[in-house]
C-alpha cells in the first residue's frame, strides 16, 4: 500500500516537473551515406515562469477553498446532539 502511495507521488511529480520544464529539447538524427548528423532543437516553455508561480499559487488557493467548504458543511454545520445524561445519584434511586 505505502509503496502504490509513494509510486503515484513519484508520478505525480515527475509530471509536474516535465510540465514545468524550462526547455523542450527535441533531437533529429538525419542520415547522410555513413555519417549520422544530430540537429537539437531548443525551445521555451508558452508559459513564462511567473505565470506558471501565479497559476499555481491561484490552483492552491481555489483546492483550499473547496476542501474547507466541504469540511465546514460536513464537520462544522451538523447540528450538535445532546447525548450527555447525567448519572443517577443515590437521592434519585
């Protein structure tokens, strides 16, 4: 169980970092009689950094929001019952 939680982590992150990546690197390998040419392609990411820091820091603050609705109606809303019954004493018996 921990070692299938740890996996998806890893994978999670290894996502996220691929995603985020500053450059693409693409490689070509174009054949000429024996000799083999590698042309490497370098690109930068659409999303300049401070956009990605924004949306990031938007996605926390909405994920946050949402988990702290649904823990508010789900924990804080219920109504409190009263199932304290205080015990008989020896007058009472």
């Amino acid at each position: 169980m921990a070692l299938c939680k740890l996996s998806k982590s890893f994978f999670v992150i290894l996502v996220l970092a691929v995603i985020i990546s500053q450059h693409v690197e693409a490689r070509r390998t174009i054949l000429k009689g024996r000799r083999a040419m590698t042309r490497t392609y370098l690109r930068d990411s659409p999303i300049p950094a401070w956009a990605v820091v924004i949306l990031v820091g938007l996605g926390e603050i909405i994920v946050g929001a949402i988990i702290f609705f649904v823990m508010k109606r789900a924990i804080l809303d219920t109504p409190i019952v009263g199932s304290y019954t205080p015990a008989k004493t020896l007058e009472e018996a």
